[in-house]
C-alpha cells in the first residue's frame, strides 16, 4: 500500500500582493517627517503672510496711544474687539489669499511634492 503524504496547502500572497512591513513602516516614518517638515514651512510662510494680508483687509491693530486720555475709556477695547470681528469675518479670504501666496513659494512647492512622492510609493508598495 502506497502511503499518500498530504501536504497543507500554503497560503501564500503573489509576488505582486507581497508586502514587506519594514518598508512600510519606513515608508510611513518618511511622511510622518515630510508632514513635519511640510508643516514647519507651512508655519513659517503664515507668519510671513498672514499679518501683511490682515491689515490689507482690516487695517493695523489699534494703537493704545491713540486711545489714552480719550473721553471713551472703553474706546481701545471696543476697538480691539471691532479689528478681531473684522478678521473672523474675513477668515476664508485671508486663507485662500495665503495659500495663493504659498503655492508660488518653492519651498512649500519642494514640501508638498516631497510629501506626495512619499505616499505614492507608500501606495505603490501595497501597504496599508
């Protein structure tokens, strides 16, 4: 009698589906810092910008002088109060004058393609 030897059957991924983790893993840590990095320009160009664009749309912040001695002892506040109320209101227009502002930066051009190239291996490796 011939004795049959039954293997298992091995499930196991194409070559193609194959996903090596430590790559992956690494692959992620690279975005995590290229986000940072991103972020970090990101920041710096705001702080570049965002007061320029502010006192185009709501004027300069109020100066304490021009209040002091005034009959109004609120007057300051008040005015402090209407300049924060016009930039709440002018929030979007503020941003999307900004992010066109960046757009045209290098280095937050270099950043977001940096990033992009990074999750489009992260994908083209199959991870997850």
């Amino acid at each position: 009698m011939k004795r049959l030897l039954l293997l298992p059957f091995l499930c196991l991924m194409p070559a193609a589906q194959a996903m090596d983790y430590v790559k992956c893993e690494a692959i992620q840590k690279a975005n995590e810092r290229a986000t940072q990095s991103r972020m970090a320009v990101y920041k710096s160009l705001q702080s570049k910008y965002r007061p320029e664009i502010e006192r185009e749309l709501c004027g300069s912040y109020p100066n304490v002088m021009d209040y002091v001695g005034g009959s109004d002892p609120l007057a300051y506040s008040k005015a402090g109060l209407n300049h924060a109320k016009c930039i709440s209101r002018n929030i979007d227009e503020s941003h999307s004058r900004m992010m066109s502002l960046m757009e045209q930066e290098p280095s937050y051009i270099e950043a977001k393609a940096r990033q992009a190239k990074i999750q489009a291996d992260y994908k083209a490796e199959g991870c997850y």
